[in-house]
C-alpha cells in the first residue's frame, strides 16, 4: 500500500476512535503528578497558575463556539464513524485556518498538560497530537478533496492547516448562533472542569499527602455542574435548536 493510502487509512481509524485519546493524557498526567509541587511552595501563586491554565485551555472551547456557532447542518461536527461535509465551510474561522476545531483541541490540552507543570508533559502533549491529527487531517483533507475538487484546492492553496492567518478573515456566511455553540460544546465544557477539579485534588494530594477540595475548585466545580445541568435540560427539551443548524 502506498504512503499516502496508508496515511488516508490511518486517519480514518484514528478519527473514529478520537474520543479516546483523553485515557491517554490521563495515564500520563498521573505518572507526571509524581513530580508535582506548587511553584516555589506558595499556595498563591498555586492557585494563579491553576486559573491561568483553565483560561487557556477555555480559550480553546470558545475557539470551538465560535466555530461551530457559524456553520451549517452537517459540518463540523462529533460525527465518529465517517466523514460528514454536505457544504465547504471557507468563512468565518475556515476563512484563516483549516482546521479551526482541532486548533481548538491543541489549545484545550496544552492548557491541561500546563497545569502539572512538569515540562515534558506537555511536550509529549505537542507530539501525539501532532502525529494523531497529522494523520487525521491528511484524511479529511482527501475526502473534502474528493467531494469537492477545485473549490477545496483554491481553499486550502490559500488557507494555512493549523497556524491562523488573521489577516485573510472573512465574515461568516452565516450569522453566529450561540445556541447552536452552547449545544455543541457544553459538555466539552464541563468535560474541562471535570478534569482540571481531578487534577487539582491529585496534585493536592502529591503535595500534602491528604485529599483536599479546595474551595474555589469547589466554585468552579459546582458552577460548571449547575451550568452543565441548564444546559443538558435545554438541549433535550429543544430550546437550543436552530433550524438549519446542528
């Protein structure tokens, strides 16, 4: 099988199993926690460092909302099983990057592996994802060439594949819909509280040898339940669906 095959029908097995690839960040993130300590033994500065970390790694979900807030029914979605494109998205965040979801991604995990603070973490972090969407990308790219031929060569000729080119921004063709963004990306959302809560306590632990809930990780975790919870209700009842939209 020739490379470029190969790499196609890597992609298409890494997209479907994705979801996953978390498991592997928290099997390195316990083996790493071994060398947690607070910066300079200061609580303070422990705790500055910790919402630094949850504002980069927000900074990729609204990233991702931004996104998906201006694209239509069936594109840019959680599909799993197959790649889905009814239309080419080229404005908006596709107007300067092509892959605006997964450069959100990038941004959510980094800020994660931050947190620990052990360097090669998140330099691991930087390789896996650059060798597991590498080959993601390379397969979506192909399926978008195939379907839509010319159209995709002069979009992607012009568009960078990770790095955002500001400069290029063109509005959306369609309006934002925070609704549809709320819909798609509120369980990211608390899946992100939810990991850097565990990772507090884990770190906590490594340092003081008890568990411990600090109390603004208990606001930040309740709050982000109360916000999940809203939001799951709305999503099942309707009130976040746009027509036309995801």
């Amino acid at each position: 099988m020739a490379l470029r095959e190969e790499m196609e029908k890597a992609g298409h097995w890494l997209f479907r199993w994705r979801s996953y690839l978390p498991l592997l960040f928290i099997a390195l993130s316990l083996v790493a926690f071994r060398e947690f300590q607070y910066p300079m033994g200061n609580e303070t500065l422990d705790d500055i460092w910790e919402i630094v970390c949850l504002a980069v790694s927000m900074s990729g979900i609204i990233l991702r909302m931004i996104t998906v807030g201006c694209v239509p029914e069936g594109t840019s979605g959680r599909n799993t099983k197959s790649q889905v494109a009814h239309v080419l998205n080229t404005t908006g965040m596709y107007s300067v990057v092509r892959n605006p979801l997964y450069l959100g991604n990038f941004i959510i995990w980094f800020g994660l592996s931050l947190f620990v603070r052990v360097w090669w973490l998140s330099l691991i972090i930087i390789l896996v994802f650059w060798i597991y969407y590498e080959r993601i990308i390379f397969a979506e790219e192909e399926f978008l060439r195939n379907k839509f031929g010319q159209q995709y060569l002069e979009w992607a000729g012009k568009t960078p594949a990770f790095i955002p080119k500001i400069s290029q921004w063109q509005s959306s063709s369609y309006p934002f819909s925070l609704r549809t963004a709320l819909k798609g990306e509120y369980s990211g959302f608390f899946a992100i509280v939810v990991i850097f809560t565990f990772m507090e306590i884990v770190g906590d632990y490594m340092v003081t040898g008890k568990v411990e809930y600090d109390p603004m990780w208990q606001i930040i975790s309740l709050s982000g339940l109360c916000i999940y919870i809203v939001l799951r209700v709305m999503k099942k009842t309707g009130m976040l669906d746009v027509e036309g939209r995801s």
